[in-house]
C-alpha cells in the first residue's frame, strides 16, 4: 500500500495528552474565573459597607442625643439577627446583602456611641468600619474586645493563639512562651498594639473607682479581688501550680481551689473586673503575666523605676517620685488591698510585665508591675493583651 495513501490518525497516548492539555487549560480558566468572581464580590461588599456605615452616621446625626442600638448582630438573618431598632437605623440601606447568602453583614456597637459595620472578604478577612477611628480597611478576625471608655479598646481574655493569630477568645490557655518583642509584632498583625502601661495603669485606676470591683461594695473599702492568683505563702489556703483551664463562663468565675475554678468562692479569688459602662475584663490580675509595651531605666528620681529590694508595697515611700505616678493606684493603696506590689527595675532597657501569675498571691493584682527581664525573655508564664 502507498503510504501517502494511509490516513493519518491520534494514538491513544497522543489522545490521553490533548485531553490532560484541555483538561489543565479549563482548570486555569476556572480559576481565573473564580478570581475576578471574587474580586467582584469583595468590591460590592466593600461599597455595601460604605454605604452602612454612612446610613448609621445620618441616623447619627439625625438623633444626637440618642445612643445607637446596643448590638452584635446580622444584617438580615444569620442566627443572630439584628433587631428592628438596628435596621431602622439603618433606613434603605437594611436591605443590603452579602452576594453570598450564607453569608451576612454585621453591625456591632458595646457602648452606643461607637459602632463597627463589617463583612466576611473572599479570603475570610474582614474588611469594616469603625466609628471610632473613622477609617475603613482590612481587618483579622481577633475575637472579643472591650471598649474601656477610656480613648481605647482592650481584648477581653488574654490573648490565644488561633491559627497563628492573638485573638481575644474564651477557650483554650494564653498565648504563652512569648517575648515582648514578638507580642508587639503579633498585635499589629491583627491591627491593633501592645497595650501600653500608660493604658494599664489607666484601666487600673478605673477599675479601683468602681464599688463593684470592692469586697464591701464601697471604693477603698475591703478589698479589690487579685483573680486567679493563690499562694499558701502569702496568707492564702491553697497554691496553684498551673493556669486556668476554663475561661468565660458563669462556672469558671473563682479561684475556688489549687487549680481549680468555680461558678462561687471567695471575692479575694473572682476572676473579672467590671467597667463604668458595664463591660468586663477576665484575669486582668492573676493567671499569667502579661506583657505590656515600654522599657525601664533603672535608679531613683525622674525617669527612673527605683531598683533595689524585692516585692514592695505601693505605699513604699522610695516609690512617690516617680514609679506611682505611672504604675500605681492613685489613692495608694498598700497591697494588702490586693493591689498587686512593685518589683524593681534590675537593667537598663528591660521589658514591663503587669498583672502577675497564678501563684502571686498579694504580688498579683491590677497594679502588680515587674520589670527584671530583657524584651526577649520568654517562660510558659508569660502572655499579653492586645489594644487598639
């Protein structure tokens, strides 16, 4: 036969290959597909937020003696919907949705005054906005946070660790075995900073103003509770040896053995603090050490954290020219208040850790402050808290 006469035909392997070929090339189509799909979405939810937010800043202004509806709800459905008081303030804008319906748009406000609108982008970030910075932008899911009152927001719990990231969430132990160094870095992935010790000391004060954070229900009367902190050596019936397993409900509220947690006990071991707006801070004493942003110089005077003795007592007079201006409680109140004590500044340019651990007895409380460790120290006692 002429071979020029033979029809030419495609193997089965060369068959196998075209169709791999086809097979990868709709792949990348699908993808690139699914991309600008995303994209287009995530645009939308970025204009339905800022038409939201907008919508609550009218109503605002419409009604400026009013608080706004005091909330942490879905835009339209989801298991927590928001109530009609919220829609309403929203007016026409209520009937905007996620273009993915299993999806919502949230609206959350803890004091009346400030309110955040956000929504869930293609890539689980969530892009908002804030009343109370005024800005709009990408933030990371970062749990519970506590508007203080006070200029600024504080996480609830102390900081966990959740696929990679702090977050402010009940469960599981601190974040722990952490530098100050790496925690700063840490809270400014999630959008937010260290707290400072200005804003400690501030927080600090206002929980001392408050009766309920007293034994008899009168400031500077009894005593304030020190949380989870035991230590048989320091007058105490019990020592711990390790943190609070559970966190954040009714049953994990006190100190109530070595190790162990309750829903009563003894105010010395309550384990919150209350804020004037109603809010609530968990082991802001006791627990775990946190770190808080800032370094000490040590000596005496101005400028500088005084540096000899061990564990002093806020009322220590070496400590009124300057350490209790910045760290302390304001009346001074000695530690037998559970206040927390002081310990000393041992290097130029260590690191400050505030609240103490859950073996400090009257070394913990909302005022303790120790300054003995580098910023790149680290041990499975120390954890932070982020603000913002």
């Amino acid at each position: 036969m002429n071979l020029e006469s033979r029809k030419s035909s495609f193997t089965l392997i060369e068959l196998l290959v075209i169709i791999a070929i086809i097979g990868i090339l709709a792949g990348f189509i699908i993808v690139s597909m699914s991309g600008a799909s995303d994209a287009a979405n995530d645009s939308r939810r970025k204009a339905d937020i800022n038409q939201l937010s907008k919508a609550v800043m009218i109503w605002k202004t419409n009604n400026p003696d009013s608080l706004l509806p005091i909330e942490d709800c879905a835009i339209g459905g989801g298991t927590t919907p928001c109530s009609s008081t919220v829609l309403s303030a929203l007016g026409n804008a209520s009937v905007l949705r996620d273009p993915n319906s299993t999806q919502h748009y949230s609206y959350s406000s803890i004091d009346g005054n400030h309110y955040t609108i956000s929504a869930k982008l293609s890539d689980s970030n969530q892009y908002s906005f804030d009343s109370s910075t005024g800005k709009y932008g990408i933030s990371i899911p970062s749990g519970e946070w506590v508007d203080t009152g006070l200029g600024f927001q504080v996480m609830k719990y102390e900081a966990r660790k959740v696929d990679g990231k702090a977050s402010s969430i009940p469960e599981g132990l601190p974040w722990r075995s952490i530098t100050q160094t790496q925690a700063i870095l840490e809270c400014n992935k999630i959008g937010a900073h260290l707290i400072t010790n200005a804003e400690w000391t501030a927080l600090a004060r206002h929980i001392a103003a408050q009766s309920s954070n007293w034994s008899t229900g009168v400031v500077g009367s009894g005593f304030l509770s020190r949380g989870y902190a035991a230590n048989a050596g320091y007058d105490d019936s019990f020592t711990n040896t390790k943190h609070a397993q559970t966190t954040g409900t009714e049953n994990d509220l006190y100190n109530t053995g070595a190790d162990t947690v309750g829903p009563s006990g003894e105010f010395r071991y309550k384990r919150t603090h209350n804020l004037s707006n109603g809010q609530v801070l968990w082991d802001f004493s006791g627990n775990a050490h946190e770190w808080v942003s800032g370094t000490c110089s040590p000596g005496s005077g101005m400028g500088k954290w005084y540096d000899l003795g061990s564990w002093l007592s806020w009322t220590d007079s070496n400590l009124n020219d300057y350490e209790i201006g910045l760290a302390g409680p304001n009346p001074s109140y000695s530690s037998v208040y559970n206040t927390g004590r002081y310990y000393k500044c041992t290097n130029e340019g260590n690191g400050i850790i505030r609240g103490g651990v859950y073996n400090y007895g009257l070394n913990a409380g909302i005022f303790s402050i120790q300054m003995n460790t580098t910023t790149s120290y680290s041990d499975s006692l120390l954890s932070f808290r982020c603000a913002r």
